[in-house]
C-alpha cells in the first residue's frame, strides 16, 4: 500500500482519443472538467479537443522543452490541494512523450497520481496485428543517426520476441530500407493513422510491405507504428548471406572455433552467440 500526502491534489494522468475524437471515456472528459489545470503536449491540438467536448479547463503547455521549467508550476498546485491533468497530443501519455519527470516529482512527494485509461497507438496495433504479442519489446523511436542508430538496429536483429517502433511517415521508407539489409527475413506489420479516416494496415515481409507504401501516394503520411517478428531458427539460418557464410568457414578453418566466432562476430556486426547458432550444427 502506498502513502499519499491527503492535503495534496491529484495528479491525473489521462489518455486522449489517437485519431477519432469520440474514442474518449466519459470520466475522462468528467476528470477534465474538474481539473484546475491540464499540462498539454501540444496546446494547440488539445484545444481542439477540449472545444469538442466544451471543457473550459486552463491548458499549460508541457513538451520536451518546457517538461523542466513547468515542472514547479505543475507541482506547486498540486501542493496547494487542487488537481492537475496531463495529457499528451493523443494517446496515453508518457509512451513516448513528456511526462516521467512531473510523475517522479509527483511520486517523490508522495503525491497522489492515478490513470485515466483510454486509447492507445501501441496496444491498438499490437491487438490487429499478426504476429505474437503474448512477449514484446517497445523501443519507441529509432536514433536518427550515429551508433546509437547502429545499436538500435543491431538491438531489432537480435531480437527474440516482436519488437515494436514508432516511426513517422517521413522516415519511414529509409527505415525499412536499413531493416532489409540488417534483418532481412522477417514478417512485419505497420498500422497507420490509427482509426483516422486514411487508417491502413500493412502486413508481410519487409521488401513487400515496403513496396506496397512506394507504390500508395498517402502511405508515408501520418504516423507509423511498425511491428517486426522476433528471431527465429529458420531466420537465422537465413540473415547470413553465403558470402558471410564462405568467410566465416574460412576462419574456422584457420583458427579455433572460439576465436574463428569472435573475429566473424567483429566483422559482421552480431553477437558471438548468434554466429554460433547460425553456422554450428
């Protein structure tokens, strides 16, 4: 059981609709209304929704710029014993947006915080999807660059269970791009702008998911949520191409098999490990 400061407000953490604006909860627009005040990622888009539903609520602006330097504002109010809501552009907050460090604060102080359920991009796509979701992996979105990048996709290639990604329509053909060359033989799934009027679903391999959003005109519009299969026997078998497997025979050829592996590893970028499953009997 945990303690709670009684003379504090409550911080509300509130999930908002993804695309259509009537996937919202009764207590949530209730919550809304009650609120002194509702940190917003984006006042602008928030204001459209909080017109919608006629709350009148004061909305601050709370982004990845601003989390910092609102965060005394926020906390300072909740001290006082009044209510505060966060709330992020859609979706539930915190996936990927501002939030983690007012529920800290928040949590330090002992302060109450308590959800608001509701939509979400990444449990919607993972209930349509194809592909096993009784284990996944959320990384968010990718690096942009560098070897925290190469790292990432490193990460996605060694991946046992289904990984999940956000990515913007943008960026998203040059990611698939990467992902054929780093892990070729894997099924995915995309879902974009979910439950908006353009909604698309795209299920198979890489090279054909992406030439079915080369050859659309809207499919690299809106936001993505892309989902890759995790490791398998048959795809390790697989990722290696016959010129890596004609090297790494040479190697272990020439050297022990332990020090054949590592140097095979350093060369091809995966762990020892992985080698060892793809090539050893």
């Amino acid at each position: 059981m945990t303690v709670t400061n009684s003379k504090s407000g409550t911080l509300y953490v509130i999930a908002t609709p993804i695309g259509n604006l009537e996937d919202i909860s009764h207590r949530a627009i209730k919550i809304l209304k009650q609120i002194e005040v509702c940190a917003a990622e984006d006042t602008r888009k928030s204001r459209k929704l909080f017109n919608f539903f006629g709350i009148e609520t004061k909305l601050v602006s709370y982004h990845k710029y601003s989390e910092q330097g609102k965060l005394n504002y926020l906390i300072e109010i909740l001290k006082k014993g009044k209510n505060v809501g966060l709330i992020s552009d859609a979706g539930t907050p915190l996936i990927s947006d501002p939030g983690y460090l007012l529920i800290r604060e928040a949590s330090k102080l002992k302060i109450t915080i308590s959800p608001i359920p509701g939509a979400s991009s990444l449990t919607a796509s993972l209930s349509v999807s194809d592909l096993p979701v009784n284990s996944f992996t959320f990384y968010g979105f990718p690096p942009k660059r560098g070897k925290s990048r190469e790292l990432f996709m490193n990460n996605l290639r060694e991946a046992k269970h289904t990984s999940v990604i956000f990515e913007s329509g943008k960026r998203i053909e040059k990611f698939l791009q990467e992902l054929i060359i780093s892990t070729p033989n894997r099924n995915i799934f995309i879902a974009r702008e979910l439950t908006k009027l353009h909604e698309s679903f795209y299920r198979g391999s890489i090279k054909e998911v992406l030439e079915k959003i080369r050859t659309s005109e809207t499919a690299r519009k809106g936001e993505f949520v892309l989902m890759i299969s995790g490791i398998t026997r048959e795809s390790l078998l697989e990722d290696i191409s016959p010129e890596e497997r004609r090297i790494i025979q040479i190697l272990l050829k020439n050297l022990p098999k332990s020090q054949a592996l590592t140097l095979g590893a350093e060369i091809f970028g995966i762990s020892k490990n992985s080698l060892y499953k793809k090539l050893i009997p």
